[in-house]
C-alpha cells in the first residue's frame, strides 16, 4: 500500500482511499495486460531460431523420455519437442528411409546413430517460439540466417504472402503476369519461394496461379515449374540477387497452355477418383470427407449414376481413364485448390495437395482433344457445405 494511501486512511479521507485504491487496480489491471500483449507479440526471427553443433552421444544424452517415450531434447536447459524434419534428418544421417521409425522408436535410432558415429560433428537448429527441435544434419558451411531471409523477403515489392510453417520460410510473389481463360476466370501468375531455416534442404522456388474470380491458390508443385536456388553465400545478397532476377518463361508458357487446355477437356471419371482418393487420404475428419465427396461428384454430374456402380474404384483403373463426366479437367483442379485455399485447416498436408495440382499442370489429360468441354466454370465450387463451426 503506497504512502498516499495511508495518509488518507489517517486523515479519514475514505472517498479518497476508496479513489486512490481504484486507480492503483486499473495501473495494475494496465500493467498485466501490457505484460500478457508483450508476452504473446511474436519473437523476431533473428532470435528466434538458434543453431546449435552437437554430436550423435550428445543427442542421446539430451533426450528426455515420458513413459518410456521420447518426448524432447533438452538443450541449454531448455526443452524442444522433436519435429518431423528432426527425424528426417535423423534418418538421413543414418542413411536408412524415413520408414524406419515404423519399425524403431526414435529413441532407438537415436541410440543406434551414437553407437556408430559418437563424435560426428553435427548441427541442431531449435524453434525457441514454438519449443521444436529442427532438423538435425551434417555440420559442414553456415546456414542462411532466417532473420536474413525475412529482411530479404519483405523488402521485396512484389511480396503477396509472407509465411512461415515447420521449418520452412515461404514467400509468394507477383510475377505481374495474367491471363484471361475463356469461360473460367482471370488467372495471375506469381512464384512460391521456399526456405529451410534449419538448412534441411535446398531453396527453391515454384510457379503458382491465382484464380482471382474466388482468390484460389495453387502451386505447380511439378518438377518442370520448380527451379532449385543454388545460394552462395550465407549472408543472403547472393539469395536476393537470384529473388530478383528469377525467370522461368518457358514454364510459364506451359502453365499457360496446360491451364487452357484443362478448361477445353472433360475429367475424366479416372481424374475425379484421383481428386476423390486425395480427399479421402488428406481430410481429417470423416464427415468432412463424405461431405467433399458428395460435392465432387455432383460437380462431375455424378458419374457413379452414370456408370451403373455404387463406387468409382470398382471400374477397372484402364477403362477409368477412358470414360468422361460432366467436369472439365479445371474444374476438378479448381475444386481441389479451393479446399487448399480456403480451407486448408481441414487437411493433414497441404503439400499433398499442391503435389495433385502440379501433377495435373505436368501431364496430357486424359480425354485431350477426344472430348471437349465448353460450359463455364463454376465461381466457387464448395460454397454452401456446412463443415460445422459456422465454416461454409
């Protein structure tokens, strides 16, 4: 209780006490929720990731078990949970697939990799934000740090989205190129650059489009769209010259030509199993994916009814392909890339995803130029479903 206070009490002042003791709850009232604002406000990147060298014994020294199970490593006396890119990077060192761990504990290929090489110069990059162990590779040059990229990226003028997701920086940009398809909609073209912050992996960047008619995104995540980024240097003016000067006219010629060539050509029924498998192995929840499903099919003017059979799988995969429905190619790609975009938090990986569209975008489509498509596409294609939670 401050001196003020006291001296109102002693005088009998009580209207004043009562005032004073207000004022003092309202500045504390302030002060925690300053405290609670300043504690959630993101951590800058710069001192966000740390890069630590560390060797295999190390590792297995720093895990922290939880009934038997590996549940983090302690570092610097703090505690990160391990991530996806820390097994994977794990299992590289090891030189054993990814799929060990169906086979192993991660413990026990922890164990195993200090048993053969203890003292094998390795370097850990944590997540001091979200408390994640990243990827965990050969300690040979200096990564490009992520406060860097973040500078070298937002500086950028043509920057649309700047992100950043499980060890990978991702910005997207305007390549100030546009296309009006006939019967569908206005498509920009823009590139999606990828950073690994942990050094996992080489930067790269991949062509997208962007439907502006309902604002859906999708990479062309297909190796003739993508094109590694051979950086330099770690100090990042190596990674913004190549920023800058990116340039893949002939990809974005063939995007052009497959985006017009997919409005023209009927999906086939084998193109809508696929998108329909997609959505089966990606949604999370299983009423979502009967709810997707249902719309795919009456999109593709329910080829189920057409072909006499309670489910797409039962048709020879051979003759799938040969049989049309009442979609067009686009339309199964803009059905996909619209739960992509505007719905991303109802599936697993929407890498996966990206992955269909770039497929779609790299290969002749099944009926080209046997079967034509001329009716317009739709605007929004699954507008109206009612996901739960007020999503619509």
């Amino acid at each position: 209780m401050n001196d003020l206070i006291l001296t109102k009490m002693r005088e009998g002042d009580w209207g004043a006490v009562l005032e004073l003791m207000r004022e003092n709850r309202e500045g504390e009232n302030v002060g925690s929720v300053r405290q609670k604002t300043e504690q959630s406000r993101p951590m800058p990147f710069h001192e966000r990731f740390e890069t630590v060298r560390i060797t295999p014994q190390k590792v297995a020294e720093s895990v922290v078990e939880n009934n038997g199970r590996f549940s983090a490593l302690r570092v610097d006396g703090e505690e990160y949970r391990p991530s996806q890119r820390f097994l994977k990077g794990m299992a590289q060192r090891m030189k054993v697939p990814y799929s060990v761990f169906e086979l192993f504990t991660p413990l026990e290929v922890i164990q195993r990799a200090a048993e053969r090489a203890p003292d094998l110069q390795l370097r850990l990059t944590v997540d001091r934000e979200e408390k994640k162990a990243l990827a965990l590779i050969e300690d040979k040059g200096v990564p490009m740090p992520a406060g860097n990229i973040e500078i070298i990226m937002k500086e950028d003028r043509r920057l649309q989205k700047f992100d950043y997701h499980d060890g990978v920086i991702t910005g997207q940009f305007d390549l100030g190129e546009a296309w009006d398809i006939q019967n569908d909609s206005k498509y920009g073209v823009h590139i999606s650059t990828k950073v690994p912050v942990d050094g996992m992996g080489t930067p790269e960047t991949t062509l997208a489009t962007w439907r502006q008619i309902c604002s859906n995104g999708a990479v062309a995540e297909a190796p003739m769209f993508r094109t590694k980024m051979e950086v330099k240097d770690n100090s990042g003016e190596h990674f913004r010259r190549l920023l800058k000067s990116f340039s893949n006219p002939r990809g974005v010629e063939m995007l052009h030509e497959r985006l017009i060539a997919a409005n023209e050509t009927k999906a086939s029924v084998d193109e809508v199993y696929q998108a329909e498998s997609l959505i089966r192995r990606q949604v999370r929840d299983a009423r979502h994916q009967m709810l997707l499903c249902e719309r795919l099919h009456e999109v593709a003017e329910n080829p189920c009814v057409r072909y006499g059979v309670t489910d797409l799988g039962a048709i020879g995969a051979r003759r799938r392909g040969l049989l049309p429905t009442g979609a067009s190619v686009a339309d199964v790609m803009n059905f996909v890339s619209e739960l992509n975009t505007h719905h991303g938090e109802l599936i697993k990986n929407r890498n996966a995803a990206n992955a269909f569209l770039g497929d779609c975008y790299a290969r002749s489509y099944d009926l080209e130029e046997m079967y034509p498509h001329a009716q317009p596409a739709n605007q929004f294609y699954l507008k109206g479903i009612d996901f739960g939670n007020g999503v619509r």
